[in-house]
C-alpha cells in the first residue's frame, strides 16, 4: 500500500510504500521527517482519533446475522482506508498538538489518500487475521484463515443463554478486522518521539498540568466555565504520539504487569548497550542498576546517564507493551550515542523486524545507515551460500536484512522551498544517502588538504 501525503508543512509531496518490514526515513533537518512520522503514526494507530462509521457495515451485520460469516471485498477494505485518511485529516490539531488557527496555517491543501493494489488484496487473503471482542456476558471472534477469502465469526456465551449480538459490537469488531486486512495483518503502531530522553519528567509535568485544571474550575466558581474548551485545549498540550508516550509513562505500576513478546530484546538493550537493568517500582517509578553497583542499590532515573535516559522507553516499550505485528517508529535514534552504540542498534532494528516488528526509523547517522548496507551485504552472501563470512563478523542470522524488505525515503529540498520525497534505489550492496556522502567527502577532501599543507610547512 501506498499512502499519498501532499502539502504537509514543507513537504510538498511524499509517496511512502507502507509494505516493508522496514522503513527509513532520510533526509536533512527542516525537511519534514518527523511531520511525516507523525501522519504515519496517526494513520496506523488505533489510539486517539475516534472512529467513525463505515457505509459497508449494514451490509456485513446482515450477513453474519444470516450466515454466521463475512465475505471479505476490496471494496471494504478501500472504504475503510477512505475513511481512516478523512479522520486523519480531520484530526490534525489534535495530532500536532496544535490550535485550530495554527493548524490551517501549517496544513493548508494538506491531502491523505490510500492506494490500494491487487497486490495489496492478495496479499490480506493470503494472511491468516483474527479479531475479538468480549465483555462479561459473552465473546466473538472473527477469524480469517490463510488464502480464504471468509471470515468466519463465532459467539461463545460465558452465561450458557443464547445472546443476540449487539449491533455496536458488531460494528467494533467489524471495523477491527478491517484495519487489520488493509494495514497487512499489523495489529497497532507505537512511536518514540525526539522527547523520549525526558518522557519520565513530562510524566509528573502531565500529572500537574491535571492539578492546574482542578484548580482553575475551582478558581472560577460564580463565572460560566467551558468545560468541553478546557478539555479541548488540555488534549493538544503535546502531539498525539507523545501524549500516548505519557500515558504509558502514567500508568507503568499497571503496564508492568505485563510481559510481551520482545522482553529477550530488551535483555539484550539492557546487556549490551546499558550494562545495567531498567526496572520499576510498585509505583511505576523507573529506576536504573549498574552491573557495578551493588545489588540493592539503584539510580532514580534523574540521575541516570543520557543513554540509559533516551534508551529506557525502548526498554519499557519492547518489554511490556510491543505486540507481534506491530510499527515501531523512532525519530532520530541514534540521540546522544556513541557511534559503537548506533551500530548496534541497526542491528537490533533488523533483528525485530526478523522477529515480526516493523520498524520505521528517521536517521541522520551515517553509522546507522553502514550498518544497514552492512547488514544487506551480509543477507546477500548468505543467500549465495556462503554463510562463514557473516558469522566471522559476528552478525546473527537474524540480523541479516534483505534488501527487499527495506525502503529508503530521502526528503530533499527543492529550489522553492518545498520539499519533495522520493525512494531510493536499495540493491542487494546497499543504498546511498547523497546527502550525507557529499558532506563526509568534503570533510575527507578538507582534512587531507590541511595535512598536506601541514606537511609542507614543516
């Protein structure tokens, strides 16, 4: 699938293929990746822009009512992409974090559309996707299995009555197994914004601006108090991907509790880039252990070192709330690291879309983007049977990445201002970011111009 952005900020026009395992987003500052990242984010969450009904509905309650089944069309599937572009765009304040007058300013003629192939299709019958709904008097599953093209949906009763299904719930349900279906089977998308090296103070800043709110309804008792208004302008504090960044941060005594399918990788975050262990109170504090720090001593997080401050949410992130199947997106994750540490974390990057996350990166890192032609250089020779070579360098299997399952975006300003996007060319050597060649060739041209004139004067 393709989504189509234009007029988003600078950019003038983007068409980014969403079908990759792994996604990379490049390009100078000021030229709209993360603008970009957020509409992503928005577009394949499930979390923060309410849900709207969908024309097909009618038709498919009637079916399962009938029949006990869903007959899948690519027609629902591109009704249910039309809407969640028209809910994204509906939502822009809300997902900028922005007032309604900034917005028409910043998104004026902004436009989202969903291209959706035969390919695409093919692809949503071919995969094996469930959805389920449940309340306390009974559960459906809807289920799809692989290359059918029929849902079929069951009711299990915890009472042992016989229940009529509730159209509401149907329509829930419904709407679920269609995101699924048009978004390749990928069950929710979750983002790391540049502000996660402070997420943990922003938390308490969140909880007092609750306080302030408090305060300002008491503080106005006799006068006419705009509720909704209040509400309003308390929801765009932060863009969206940050407000549910701060949710999770809210709610880590409960979060916790849970341990996902990636809790080995954050192990190896831990093990290999932290040395140490990030950890929680009952209370949902964080709190950081050095291997060399006695066993019961631990650095509140305020007091822990810049990696271990941007890294924790990843931590938090792979360990408690990462689902199979879900996005990841990162903006710039290579902040504050050594370049050893933006090495190893390509890796780790392809090692989980190897283990069934999508990964969607905005990078400046030269160091990041080797690794990764690395990383492709080694998939290729495997391929070709020899596989001694990528072990001799330490690469796991898993770390290996197809130069299929990666599209590279490259954001490049044009000569009015406007920003253009387009997709690199990724063989099986790699891909070349010309903006960031050009500039380590200056520097090479510069530094062996200066040594020879250091040469010369001596």
């Amino acid at each position: 699938m393709i989504l189509h952005i234009e007029n988003l900020g600078a950019i003038k026009q983007a068409q980014i293929d969403l079908t990759n395992k792994f996604l990379l987003l490049c390009g100078k500052n000021n030229t709209g990746k993360t603008y970009a990242s957020y509409i992503l984010y928005a577009f394949l969450s499930d979390k923060g822009i309410p849900s709207t009904s969908l024309g097909c509905i009618d038709e498919v309650v009637t079916q399962i009512k009938l029949e006990g089944i869903i007959t899948l069309k690519r027609d629902y599937i591109e009704e249910w992409l039309q809407d969640n572009c028209n809910r994204v765009k509906g939502a822009l304040g809300s997902i900028f974090g922005v007032a309604d007058a900034i917005k028409s300013k910043l998104f004026n003629g902004f436009d989202l559309r969903a291209e959706y192939t035969d390919s695409d299709f093919d692809r949503a019958i071919a995969a094996t996707v469930s959805a389920r709904f449940a309340s306390d008097d009974y559960s459906v599953v809807v289920k799809k299995d692989a290359g059918n093209a029929t849902a079929k949906v069951e009711v299990q009763s915890t009472t042992g009555q016989s229940m009529e299904l509730d159209y509401g719930r149907i329509q829930t349900l419904v709407y679920a197994l269609l995101r699924k279906l048009a978004l390749g089977g990928m069950s929710d998308a979750w983002m790391l914004t540049v502000e996660r090296n402070s997420i943990y103070t922003f938390k308490t800043e969140l909880s007092l601006s609750r306080n302030e709110l408090i305060d300002h309804i008491q503080q106005s008792e006799g006068s006419e108090i705009n509720i909704i208004d209040m509400i309003n302008k308390s929801s765009r504090r932060y863009p969206m991907a940050i407000r549910s960044s701060l949710r999770i941060a809210n709610d880590l005594e409960n979060v916790q509790k849970y341990v996902g399918d990636y809790s080995s990788i954050a192990d190896l975050i831990e093990r290999d880039l932290l040395n140490g262990e990030v950890s929680m109170t009952k209370n949902g504090d964080v709190e950081f252990h050095s291997v060399g720090m006695g066993k019961s001593r631990r650095l509140p997080f305020h007091m822990s070192s810049s990696i271990v401050k941007t890294m924790a949410s990843l931590v938090v992130y792979l360990r408690h709330v990462a689902r199979r199947g879900d996005m990841l997106i990162i903006d710039e994750p290579e902040m504050n690291f050594h370049p050893d540490v933006q090495v190893l974390l390509a890796r780790i990057f392809v090692l989980l879309t190897a283990k069934g996350l999508r990964v969607v990166l905005s990078t400046h890192s030269d160091y990041i983007i080797r690794e990764l032609n690395n990383l492709i250089m080694a998939g290729t020779i495997r391929k070709s049977g020899n596989e001694g070579i990528a072990k001799e360098m330490g690469y796991m299997d898993d770390m290996l990445l197809d130069h299929n399952d990666i599209a590279v975006m490259l954001f490049e300003q044009t000569g009015n201002g406007k920003v253009k996007v387009r997709q690199l060319v990724v063989d099986d050597k790699g891909f070349a970011v010309e903006s960031i060649d050009r500039t380590i060739d200056r520097q090479n041209e510069d530094a062996e111009a200066l040594y020879a004139m250091l040469i010369d004067n001596e």
